[in-house]
C-alpha cells in the first residue's frame, strides 16, 4: 500500500485517478480548494473511504501552498507519490496576491513549491515518484523563457508553452537533485472537466458539438497516472504524451543551464 497524495483530487482527471488507487488498495490524501467538493469525493468512495482523506488548500498563494504543506506533514511522515492535477484555464490579465498570474501561479509554481516543501516526506519512500499534469507539450528546447516568470501582461497564446514546459524542466532537476525519486510529467488529454466551464463561450460550444468525437474519457486521462503509480519499472525523467497509453513514453532531455535558470527564479519566488 502507497501513500498518495493528489493535489486536486477532488474532481475531474485528479477525482478518477483517486477511484482507481482506491481500487488497487492505495491509501490517499486529496488536496483542493472546495471543501464541498471534497466532502463529496470521499462519500463517493464508499467503504474505501476509510483510506482515504481530504484537505481544503488554496494553492494559488504562496501562503495557501505553506499551509497545506504544514497540515500534510502533521499528518503524515512518509508520502510515496504525489500527483499533481491542479490547474486553471484562463485567457484573462490577472494577478494572485502574490502579483503572479493564477495560470502560472497553479499551473507550475505551485508544483515546485508544494513539492519542494514535501520533499522530507517523499524522501522516507522506498522509490518516491512525483507526476505532474500538463496539456500537451512535448519536452522541447524550443522555447522563449524572456517573460518567465512576470508574463506581464499575460498572453495565453504567447505564454501557455513556457509555463507548461517548466513542468518538464521541474521533473528533470527533481531526478538530478533527489537520488532515487522518479519524476514524469503527463498530457491530461483533453477530458471534458469542470476546467472547461471558465473557457471562452466559443470553445464551450464547440466542445458541446464536437466532444463526443474529440474529447478523452476522464478514466482515458486518468490511465498513465494509476499506471505510473503502480510500476516501479519506469525510467525518469519521462513525458506520457498519449492518454492511456503508458507504454508510450519519452525521456525529458532539456539544456541543464535552461532548467537551473527556471530552478533559481521559482526558489527566488517561493523561498523553497
């Protein structure tokens, strides 16, 4: 039996990855803004609730990431797996608390910072594995980080590959500075989740049209995280970029100086 935490594992993607390890026996640790949603998931799991528990945190703030990391590590000494299935979807110029866009704030920053701040319980694990959900970006040198991390002013077209590509880049300085962790970051697919209710009018209706065609199937999305958790057998750093099929994978090979470029300015914003 694995701990697994899953940040975001209160609905979508996060929710049936959540069903599934219960299913293989797992016992897990659910991170996510609505409590009510929270609640939910475990009445949902029936008499597996039992291993499993739920955390209200607001992982778009620096604050909110320290204080779900401090309640984790009350409760728990050893973490063997965290995924991480947190993310915003948002065209508009806007800024946290902490004066960074939500899509960068939740959508990597937060990642580093929660894992960074877990690493004393993640390392106790045998083969600790740390996933992380993005939408599809291959591992690419390919990439203009000048904007990284201000994005001011926030250009979704402009800004969507930096941001999700410092996932990778994150995974490939885990392996290095962590002896032992596997890292791997996984294309969600493109599941039809509460994600989609903020996106454009003109987006919803043409998922609404075209879904049934187009559109992944949650538990499609959700196969290479349980698969992940359940093998030890997989190299790392890894990209999954096919829902559903784990044995289709490629190795994160990225320029080091790029990566501990991306490494010192999230420490530099975090402190972690």
């Amino acid at each position: 039996m694995k701990t697994v935490l899953i940040a975001g594992g209160n609905s979508g993607i996060g929710l049936q990855a959540a069903r599934s390890l219960l299913a293989h026996g797992h016992r897990l640790v659910l991170l996510g803004r609505d409590s009510r949603k929270g609640e939910a998931a475990l009445a949902s799991f029936g008499t597996a609730a039992d291993r499993a528990s739920f955390l209200a945190a607001d992982l778009s703030t620096h604050g909110g990431v320290r204080d779900a990391a401090h309640r984790v590590l009350a409760q728990h000494d050893r973490i063997d797996v965290l995924v991480h299935t947190t993310g915003v979807f948002t065209f508009e110029e806007s800024r946290t608390a902490d004066g960074l866009h939500p899509f960068f704030a939740v959508n990597y920053l937060s990642r580093y910072h929660l894992t960074q701040l877990l690493l004393p319980a993640l390392r106790q694990a045998g083969r600790p594995v740390v996933l992380m959900m993005t939408a599809a970006i291959p591992p690419t040198d390919e990439t203009d980080f000048a904007r990284f991390p201000e994005f001011t002013p926030f250009a979704f077209s402009r800004d969507r590959k930096p941001i999700q590509l410092a996932n990778h880049h994150y995974a490939a300085h885990l392996t290095r500075a962590e002896p032992g962790l596997a890292a791997g970051v996984i294309n969600a697919g493109s599941a039809k989740t509460d994600i989609m209710r903020i996106a454009p009018w003109y987006m919803r209706a043409g998922m609404k049209i075209l879904g049934p065609l187009v559109l992944d199937s949650v538990d499609t999305s959700a196969h290479n995280v349980v698969e992940a958790v359940q093998h030890d057998d997989w190299h790392t750093p890894d990209y999954w970029a096919k829902p559903g099929r784990f044995e289709q994978r490629t190795p994160i090979a990225l320029d080091a100086m790029t990566t501990q470029h991306l490494m010192d300015a999230s420490r530099n914003l975090t402190g972690a």
